[in-house]
C-alpha cells in the first residue's frame, strides 16, 4: 500500500497533554483513502481519544485484518506496535498476543467484511473468551476494496449504487457481541465525533472485552439515495441512546450536559462513566433490555447509537483461565518449566 509520511514540524504552543505529548503526537501517516471516507474520521477520533487521555502510544498494540478499515491503523499512533494480519484472522492474533503479554492495551480495527464474513467466527470467539481490547468495525455495508458488493452487515432492502436490492437478513454484530457476552457494547456514526470519542475512551478504559461498531459511510459505493449506511440516511434514522462522558479518577468530577437524570458508572479503574439519559427507563446495565430495545428500534427504522451495555463489574480471559498478574513474556525459565515433579503432580491429578 502507499505511504505518505506527515511532516514532523509542528506549531511550539499546541496544546499538551499530562504526558507532554501534543496530539500530533498521536497521529500517523497520511491517509490514502477516498477523501471524505467515514473510516477518517474514526481514525481522527481514535486519536482525539488516546489523546485525551494521555495514554502513552508505545502501550498501544494495534491490529488490523484486510480492507479498507484494516488499512487505518496506519493513520494513527504511529508510534505504537502494530500487526496487519490475513482476512478475518485479527482476532485470534490479538487474543494470542493479549495472553502473551497482558500490560499492553489492545485496539482492534476491522471491517463489516472482516468480521461480518470471512471473519465471523473470529469475531464471535474473542468476544465469548472475554479478551481484554477494545474491538471497532469500521461498518460501512459494502465491500469497498472489490468495488461495491453487499456485505454481511448491508440491511435487507437496501439498494446498491447500480440499483440492486439486497434480499439477504443482515447480520447485527452489536447483538452477536451483545448475546456473546461483551461488557461494554456500543455503536456510534464516523459523523458525530461529540458521540465517537467518549464511546472511545470508555472503552479504552474498560477491563474487559469492549466492542464499537461505527457506522462508516463509503463515499464511492454507499453514500447513495437507498442505502442504509449513507450519511444521509443515518443522521436522518439515529435514536441517540444516551450522552457520555469519561471521567478520571485525577480530574475533578464535572460535566456540560444539562440539567436531567445522570447515571454514574464506576468501572474497576476508578474512572467513572457518566451518562445523561435520554430515554426514560433505559437502563444501560441489563442486557436482556439491550437486546429488546434493540430489536425494537430496529422494527421502526432506527438506529440505535451511544453506549447500549455496559457491565460494571467485568472480568477478562486472564481472570477466567487464574493466569499470574506479571505477563507471560517477561517469565523465567523456571516459572514456565517447573520440572518433572511438577508435571507427575498435574498427571496424578488427572488419574
């Protein structure tokens, strides 16, 4: 693929963060996509987030399949680790680095294709083992790289940019991740960045497996009159769930919204996620109430975005499989090969 490197010269008084780091800090080559692709704007939110929250991007492993989502990690934290692996393959490569080395924060960037198709079962079997990550889909309903055909995600009905109409169900990965077992659920538009970038740092911030679709419309193949993922469509359709906020622990506990009902999240951190309500009765901590608000609005044609589900209390992979606290790559010889004692206790155990 191309690459175009940004300059390295930038404004001496750009804002800092904590870390001394200004947000061109965060940022990484030049994107080669369509101009005005929503995938940009993730990228440009992805950036906003870390930022914000100062995380250092050499704590970032970034992992990507093949697509045009998968291209993205290129555009952003250009100094953190970073995997491009086969079509649908990112989730068993990231799960495997996560067991290897758990002190790293794992973002995952894929497509409707790579993890609505080839990549399905990736998909679902990451977000049921609980991996530690935050897990976005670039969910544009088309395959953008081959020149416009219906994806996995394209809604039934809906039209392609020659006219034909799509006559298969669409698969929701919200409610896969949802019924799977994901502790921190959401979905959000590449166009509204003021909903996009705290979805971001919640989930960033959450112990557990985290999953974003983001709506992304594709300006060559799916920005037309009779698709379901254009921007026109989608800011005509969209029934905000909820505003959130992430509030750190070192920061004082503030917010802009107006007055209403505020609910607050303590995650495991300390950070608190808060949200301001925008549906009488909906409660961000049942599932099962997710999952039917779901399919209800989806009966009247809407789409749902903001923070649908999240569990307070989460646990991931390595709480579930009682693996030591210091990361499997920095082990002795001696830990990961206790001897022929060791191994007779273990076999005994299994008679």
């Amino acid at each position: 693929m191309s690459f175009l490197p940004k300059p390295k010269l930038h404004h001496p008084k750009l804002p800092l963060n904590e870390l001394g780091f200004t947000r061109r800090d965060y940022e990484g080559a030049i994107s080669t996509l369509c101009a005005g692709c929503g995938h940009d704007s993730i990228s440009a939110a992805i950036i906003q987030a870390c930022w914000e929250l100062s995380i250092a991007p050499h704590r970032v492993a970034k992992m990507s399949g093949i697509g045009c989502s998968s291209k993205t990690p290129d555009y952003f934290l250009g100094a953190s680790h970073g995997f491009n692996s086969v079509h649908g393959r990112m989730p068993s490569v990231l799960t495997g680095a996560n067991m290897a080395n758990r002190d790293l924060l794992y973002l995952g960037v894929s497509g409707d294709g790579d993890s609505a198709s080839i990549g399905f079962g990736q998909f679902a079997h990451s977000i049921r083992r609980a991996v530690n990550m935050t897990y976005i889909v670039e969910n544009n309903g088309v395959y953008g790289l081959t020149k416009g055909q219906f994806s996995a995600t394209s809604d039934k009905g809906s039209k392609a940019k020659k006219g034909a109409v799509n006559t298969d169900e669409a698969i929701d990965l919200v409610g896969i991740a949802l019924q799977l077992g994901a502790t921190y659920v959401a979905r959000s538009f590449s166009g509204d960045k003021a909903q996009l970038v705290p979805l971001i740092k919640g989930a960033l911030r959450h112990p557990g497996p985290a999953f974003i679709d983001c709506i992304s419309p594709c300006v060559a193949f799916n920005n037309h009159e009779g698709s379901t993922k254009s921007y026109d469509f989608v800011r005509e359709h969209n029934e905000a769930m909820n505003q959130l906020d992430v509030i750190l622990g070192r920061m004082p506990i503030t917010t802009e919204y107006a007055p209403g009902e505020v609910r607050e999240v303590t995650q495991h951190d300390g950070s608190v996620l808060r949200l301001r309500k925008l549906h009488e009765g909906y409660d961000p901590t049942d599932r099962v109430a997710a999952l039917h608000h779901l399919h209800e609005r989806k009966a009247a044609g809407e789409i749902v975005t903001g923070l649908l589900y999240v569990d307070p209390e989460p646990q991931d992979m390595h709480a579930h499989l009682g693996t030591v606290e210091r990361p499997l790559n920095a082990l002795e010889d001696a830990a990961l090969v206790p001897g022929a004692a060791a191994l007779e206790r273990i076999n005994a155990a299994l008679r």
